[in-house]
C-alpha cells in the first residue's frame, strides 16, 4: 500500500527487508518500546515520551477518504490531521504541560491506548526496523458519560540507539473519516 502525503510518498513494502520473528529478542524490545510508550501517553508524561522522538521525526496522520473499491489504493488524500517534525512536536509537548491557556486538554482527557497486532521487518540502514502496529484509543473527557473510540494503522519507523529506540517517523492511518472527537490535541 502506498499513501501519498503531500509531495511525499510513503511507501513501505519497498523499504522492508526481512520480518523479524514474532517473540524474538527484537520483537519483543520492540513490543516493550510500543507499550512503554502508550503508557506515558496514558499517564501525561508527555515530557519523557518527548525524549523518545528522533530529531528527524516525521509525525503525520493523513485525513482518510470514502473511495469506490477501485480507487482504493487513492484512499489518503493530501491533508493531514497531523504533520509534524520534531519541532513542531516540541512546540506541541511544551505548550501541553508548561502553559495554562492549551484549554483542548484542560482538564486532561483520560485516554487509553491498546497496541496490538505488531509486526517488524529490518530496513537497509542498521538498527532501524518498520514497524506497523494497530492502536485502538479510547477517550473520556470532563463529566461525558460515554466513550469516544478511535482506531487506526500505525507505520512506524524506529531507530535503534545507545539511550533505547527513537521514534524517527510516524504514519497513522485511521480508520474512521470523521473524527467524532473535538479538541483533538492527543498524541497518537
């Protein structure tokens, strides 16, 4: 599948070489990264899931398109939910838990996310693996009695380093075309 962001193409079945085994000692380093991560999230540590982004991070998550089944393949169209680098990124984790005017999340919404379905692949370049991950996201915000849900593929790439893997690029594919949640300033 390509999806075509911009003027960017992100293609990743041309950048995956071998998959890595499910259970194998990278896989489950892997799989530690993924949950670790949702967990801050979950628990607003905003500031150390800060510390895990790579400084040549790539964050987008193109807005889904209704397409006939021919036209599948031309589902993500050009605009983005999000599209952000590392310091834009920044700017965003900064104004969430330094200042007292990022009213979207005040008070906090209470999230959390569950990572499933992972599977690896090694790249060309050393000590970089894509990853695609499914992430299914529940929100409850102020006193709503109910739930709003979220879904989405995750294509990641993660970079090995000497502090622990780095997320250097972020692709999220969600599934639903209208977003049924406002003051959307979460990470995903």
């Amino acid at each position: 599948m390509s999806v075509t962001i911009a003027t960017v193409n992100y293609t990743r079945e041309d950048q995956r070489r071998d998959q890595v085994p499910y259970g194998s000692p990278v896989y489950n380093s892997i799989m530690g990264f993924l949950i670790h991560e949702a967990r801050l999230l979950d628990h607003r540590d905003i500031k150390a899931w800060g510390e895990l982004l790579a400084e040549d991070l790539e964050y987008k998550a193109p807005v889904r398109i209704t397409r006939r089944v021919q036209q599948f393949d031309q589902e993500f169209g050009t605009m983005g939910h999000f599209d952000d680098d590392y310091n834009s990124m920044q700017v965003r984790i900064t104004r969430l838990i330094t200042t007292t005017n990022a009213w979207s999340e005040d008070p906090a919404s209470r999230v959390r996310r569950f990572v499933s379905n992972a599977t690896v692949w090694e790249t060309d370049v050393p000590d970089e693996y894509e990853v695609s991950s499914y992430l299914l996201l529940t929100r409850n915000r102020a006193e709503a009695d109910n739930y709003k849900q979220l879904s989405a593929e995750r294509n990641d790439r993660l970079r090995m380093t000497k502090s622990g893997f780095k997320l250097a690029r972020r692709s999220i594919l969600l599934d639903q075309v209208v977003l049924g949640m406002p003051n959307f300033a979460i990470f995903l």
